[in-house]
C-alpha cells in the first residue's frame, strides 16, 4: 500500500487548532497518523492531538468513538477538526503510558533478579479494565481489528483504555439492543467525567464528512445465542460497505497470502503479490472486509487464513494473547512472518481441520497453504509455565481455532478466577510507568496505527510451489 503524500501545511499553522491549543511536542509518529501532546489553553489540560492522514481511518476512528463516548475504559474524543482537503485532527484524552510498557517494565525488573513480575491481584485488574473496554465495544458490534498491549493506554491513576480505532468496524449498527444490568462495574478516569457525558464538539466544514449515529450505551448481558444470532444476521446480509474502499482494499478471495492466479506463478511466485497494491480483490465484490488487519502476534487464525466474512471474535483471539502476554511478559506467539506466525500457532495447538474447526476448509487460503502434519503439538500449558489451572483454562477460553468456542468478552468478565483470591487490586494501586517504553516491531502500537501488510514469506524454511486450477498451493516444512 502506498504511503500517502506528504502535505505542505502542519497541524502548527491550523489557525482553528492553535487558536485553542497550544502544541507541546511530537510523541508519536507513523504512516498514517502523527499525534502531539498539548494544552487546552481554555483551561491547561493536557490532550493529545491526534492528526490523521487518511480520510477512512479518521472516519473510523471518530465514528466509533462517538459511540462509546460514555465508555469508562474506552479513550474520550474530547473534539475534532476536520475541513476540506485537510487532515482530521482528534483532540484525545493524553495517556502517559501503555500496557506494553508496563509489561516491558516488569519484564526487566524480573531479569534483573527483582520480583518475579506482575501481582496475580494486578493481572487480575488490568485484565477486567480491558474486558470491560472490549464489552463496550462489542455491545455496540464495533470489531476493534488492533488490540495489543500498545493499544491499551493507562492514566495516572490506574485507568486502562482502549485507543487506537482506525481499524475499527462497526458491523451490525444499533440493531439490537442489549438488556439491562451488568455484574461488574468498571472503572471510570473522575477527572474527565464531565468531558465523558457532553457529545464532542466538532469544527466540521465539508458536507456529510461527520460520522453519525445513535449511541447504546446500555451496558447488559448479552446472551451466548443472541451473540451469535446477531453475528449470524450479519453474515446473511452481506451489505455494501463503502468504508473500506480507501485504506483497505477490498479482498473478495484474496488475503494477507494474496492468492495467485496462475499467471501470476509463472511471472513470478514472489512478486510483491502478499500487500495490497491491487484495486480490487479481484472479483468485482463489494464490501468485504479485509482480513490484513491488526498486528501479526494478535492476529487470529481466520485472519492468517483469509477471511472476509469474520466478527467480533477476531477480537476474543487478540484479548488471550494479550493475557497471555501478562501472564508470561513473553508474547504467546511472535510469527517473524504470516507463515511463521500460523506455523507457531499450529505447533501448540495442533493442525487445523474441520474436526476442530467446522467450516475452517471454506477459509480462501486453507487449500493454497498447508503445513505437515504436527503428531504432538504442545499445548497452550507449555506456553504458561508455572500459571495456575484457572490462569491457563482463562486463556485456553480465547485461543481456540472455532471463532464460536471463544468466550465472549461479557462472559469472561463473570469467570470464577476474577472472583477468587487474590482479588483484583483496585486501578489506584496499579503500578504506573512514569514513561513509556519503545516497543518491539510487532508490539508497537499507543496513539499511532500503521496499517500496512506486513505478510511475506521471509525467514522461513523450505516451501513446495505446485499449480492447481485456482492458482498454486504452497507446502511449508
């Protein structure tokens, strides 16, 4: 995918941005977004101006903010610029530092023979924080498509958040509504509470450029079928969506491995087919969603293998390796490669089929990519050494190959480990990272997205090519 042009102009000369803001510093940088720290000069509270460089990400990321205004553990959207021919600037909540960082801490501390990491009473903690940020999101059917630990930002007092939207999907609308009550609270940030209840204000000059929308806030339970029914509904509509046209081509049957046709093999098997620089999906398909979304250590097998028609669940499979990654301060599974990355997964929880997976040989890539056959995988216990039988079942609940065996995000937030000694440490007694830490090239993440493919097949072993009427079919060994 090409990276958009550079433009002449900087949010420092926006005279509607300068005239109530002033610009701090640069505290993150990327493809399609730069983000500064800054100070409301109404009142000197600290904000992050986020400027995004491309129009459907800026789309995204406001719209389904404006949904989850009222959401304690999602960021606030203080307000936003947006004019012809400029770029959206998003005026944020400032968030010093993330869940990676504290992670990348804690790792270090446990190397250099301190403690032996993260409290299980602050896992514990941390984990319902993002629960109740992915429950929010779900509840709305808005598929964040990024989670990671650099995505999860965290205030001064303790508050995770979820940030970083550009990806995000909202895929059924308001068309249903949850019911009442929910067993657990979550935390909320007291000093902006009076930005969370008011509607972010909005300096908009071009016509039908605002994302609009009715807000759901109710914060039920969800039953297991509903979930599903609503999925289902989904799936069955397969409307025209024109949001990702711009920043996410169309995939039709092609995917992070681009299938080739068979000219394609002869002209060359590896010829910068495995990013997105084609029009179409080729097809002719309308509104399919991408599946190279999301960084490579978080991406869910029906990602890896494909497919356009996945849900929320992609989201569940990120959330187990985020636990994991709390559990162990190691990522679950840190593919070098899209290859590699189904490679690692497949050595732990076995080979893929429809067995353990109904459905899974639909999957656009399931016949191009094949691996031997793995006789004993090792099992997700051999990935958390020394984690308790509650820890390891917590997290079995969401790595799983079948999207519908995952736990929902409502379901885990009532699962017995959050409610059994040692309980979840209050957020004031987290322990906050005075900065935030560079992070690995997979792990990266905070205020900025870059949301480039990162799929080839470097650094991995040997392959057999062969022909076959769709296209060719690689084998891995």
């Amino acid at each position: 995918m090409e990276q958009p042009l550079p433009k002449s102009w900087s949010i420092h000369t926006r005279p509607e941005i300068i005239a109530k803001y002033e610009i701090l510093e640069c505290v993150g940088s990327g493809a399609y977004s730069d983000v500064y720290k800054g100070r409301r000069l109404s009142d000197n509270l600290i904000v992050a101006l986020k400027e995004v460089h491309d129009y459907q990400s800026a789309f995204r990321e406001i719209e389904a903010l404006q949904i989850l205004q009222n959401s304690p553990n999602v960021v606030v959207l203080h307000e936003y610029f947006w004019r012809e021919d400029e770029d959206a600037v998003l005026v944020l909540e400032f968030l010093r530092t993330d869940l990676a960082t504290v992670i990348a801490e804690s790792k270090k501390k446990r190397e250099g023979g301190g403690d032996r990491g993260i409290s299980v009473g602050e896992i514990k903690r941390w984990m319902v924080q993002i629960l109740c940020g992915v429950d929010a999101c779900h509840r709305n059917t808005i598929v964040h498509r990024d989670l990671k630990p650099g995505n999860l930002l965290i205030g001064d007092d303790g508050v995770l958040k979820l940030a970083d939207f550009g990806q995000a999907r909202i895929l059924l609308g308001n068309e249903f509504d949850a019911p009442d009550g929910n067993s657990q609270p979550c935390e909320s940030n007291a000093p902006y509470q009076d930005n969370m209840s008011e509607a972010p204000q909005v300096d908009l000059e071009v016509e039908d450029a605002s994302p609009e929308g009715d807000v759901n806030q109710e914060q039920g339970i969800m039953s297991r079928e509903d979930y599903f029914r609503a999925l289902d509904e989904l799936k069955a509509k397969n409307s025209i969506d024109e949001t990702d046209k711009d920043t996410n081509v169309h995939d039709g049957d092609t995917s992070c491995f681009a299938t080739c046709t068979t000219s394609d093999v002869e002209d060359d098997l590896f010829k910068g087919t495995y990013s997105y620089d084609a029009e179409d999906g080729g097809d002719g398909r309308q509104g399919a969603l991408t599946s190279c979304v999301g960084t490579r250590w978080f991406r869910a097998p029906e990602l890896l293998y494909g497919s356009t028609s996945y849900g929320l669940e992609v989201d569940l499979w990120s959330l187990g390796c985020i636990f994991a990654e709390l559990l162990t301060l190691q990522p679950l599974f840190p593919g070098s490669s899209d290859i590699d990355q189904l490679a690692r997964i497949i050595s732990v929880l076995g080979n893929l089929n429809e067995e353990v997976w109904p459905g899974c040989a639909e999957l656009p890539d399931y016949r191009t990519i094949s691996f031997n056959k793995v006789e004993n995988p090792a099992g997700l216990e051999s990935s958390l050494p020394s984690r308790s039988i509650d820890e390891i079942s917590l997290v079995k609940k969401l790595i799983c190959y079948d999207p519908a065996a995952r736990a929902t995000a409502m379901e885990l937030l009532q699962d017995k480990y959050f409610n059994e000694e040692p309980l979840p440490v209050p957020a004031s007694e987290l322990h906050v990272p005075l900065t935030k830490s560079n992070h690995d090239e997979d792990s990266h993440g905070g205020w900025y997205d870059d949301m480039g493919s990162d799929s080839d097949f470097d650094e991995f072993g040997p392959l057999k090519a062969t022909k076959t009427n769709a296209g060719f079919s690689v084998r891995f060994f």
